[in-house]
C-alpha cells in the first residue's frame, strides 16, 4: 500500500523542526515505517541549490527563487518522496509547497496563478496532511534569533513574515481537511500534546 505523505509548514522559528521527533515517536509506536526530510536541500543537487537559495551573498530576483524552490522540490519528489511512498513507506518533509505559495507568493508579492500553473505542469503530489504551526511573527522571529546565524530569508523585515503567516492562514482556512493547525504561541509540552492528536486523528481515518 502507498504510504502517507505529511508536510509541516510554519514561519520562521515557529517550532516545526523540533516536532518532526515527537511524529516520529508517535509513528514509532504504531510500527509505521516512514523517512523524515526537508526543502529547500534533499540530495547531492539539493545540497548545492539550498546553498544557493539561503546564502546571504546571493542577489536571487524573485522568479528566480521560485524556480530553484521548484527545481529543489521536483527532484526531491523523483529522487525521494515517491519511490518512498510507492514502497509504503510514509514521508515526512519539513516544507514542501504550501511554503511556495507563503514565500514567494505572499511574502515575495509573486502570481499565485504562476504558482499553479508550475505545479500543475510538474504534477506535484498534494500532502495527505499538512501540519501548520502558526504563532505571532514577532515571538517567531525573537526564537529564530536565538539560533547562530540568519539567513536570506530570516533577515527580511517584519511585513514579510506577516505576509507568509497570512497566506499560511488562509489556505488552511480554504483547505482545512488536509491543513491542521496547531497553535505553537504556548509552552513545548502543549505543542507537542495537539501534534501527537493531529497525528493520532489522522492515524483513525
Ligand atoms: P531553513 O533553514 O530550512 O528554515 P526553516 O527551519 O525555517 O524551515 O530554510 C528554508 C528557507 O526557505 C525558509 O526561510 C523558507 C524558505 N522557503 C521558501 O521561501 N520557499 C519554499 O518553497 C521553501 C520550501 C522554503
């Protein structure tokens, strides 16, 4: 049987990443086989196109991002995602496309419809379920901080982050069967008690 396909999605800091352990656990405990991975950078080409896309010394205009964020996710979705889901096992990716229409489509002011339209042409897969964890930008962005070093995007200004929290919001609004939002404003434990729901509803389908 095809495996599930689960992507997490959120702004800057917003606590995603330190989930991915407790789907894990949880997966875990029902024997599920699964692999976790992430974009922009799966793979030997990924690698190289992530480094592209986050260095600061990078001017990238914004069609230009688009199309390496698409090129990242179409070799990712070859070279990964589905043959792992055609052998069963389920996948994890923290970001997939939902972060293009966030980014480049609301912080980066781009045509939604040329957003379609590439994923249309590319036949990308939709998630079977999408996670959003959705938190003020500005507590966001004071927990991005706390790491080393920011890069292209953590450095734009606040209006940015707003814009991608915004889009975030609505497609889970228009889509919310497969976008579940958890509210990540509150304390670790609280986080992780309304991931392990999400996933354990999800599990009972
Ligand atoms: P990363 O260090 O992986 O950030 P995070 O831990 O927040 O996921 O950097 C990935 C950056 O790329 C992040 O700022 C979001 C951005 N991005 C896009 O702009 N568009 C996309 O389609 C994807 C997948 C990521």
């Amino acid at each position: 049987m095809r495996g599930k396909f689960i992507t997490l999605e959120g702004i800057e800091g917003s606590g995603k990443s330190t989930s991915l352990k407790d789907i894990a656990n949880t997966l875990d405990k029902k024997s599920i086989d699964y692999i976790l991975t992430k974009e922009p950078g799966s793979g030997s080409l990924g690698k190289d196109l992530r480094s592209l896309l986050l260095s600061n010394d990078n001017k990238i205009s914004s069609e230009v991002e688009l199309l390496l964020m698409m090129a990242d996710r179409k070799n990712h979705l070859d070279s990964l995602i589905i043959p792992n889901l055609n052998n069963g096992k389920w996948v994890i990716s923290d970001r997939y496309l939902d972060s293009t229409y966030a980014y480049q489509g609301g912080g980066r002011n781009m045509d939604f419809a040329l957003i379609d339209e590439l994923s249309n042409s590319l036949n990308l897969p939709a998630p079977d379920l999408t996670i959003l964890f959705d938190l003020p930008v500005e507590i966001a962005l004071e927990r991005a901080k706390q790491r080393a070093n920011l890069d292209r995007f953590e450095k734009e200004p606040i209006d940015f982050h707003n814009r991608i929290r915004n889009i975030y919001k609505a497609r889970a609004e228009e889509d919310s069967k497969r976008i579940k939002i958890v509210d990540s404003s509150v304390s670790f434990q609280e986080v992780k008690d309304q991931v392990v729901y999400i996933i354990s509803q999800f599990l009972n389908e």
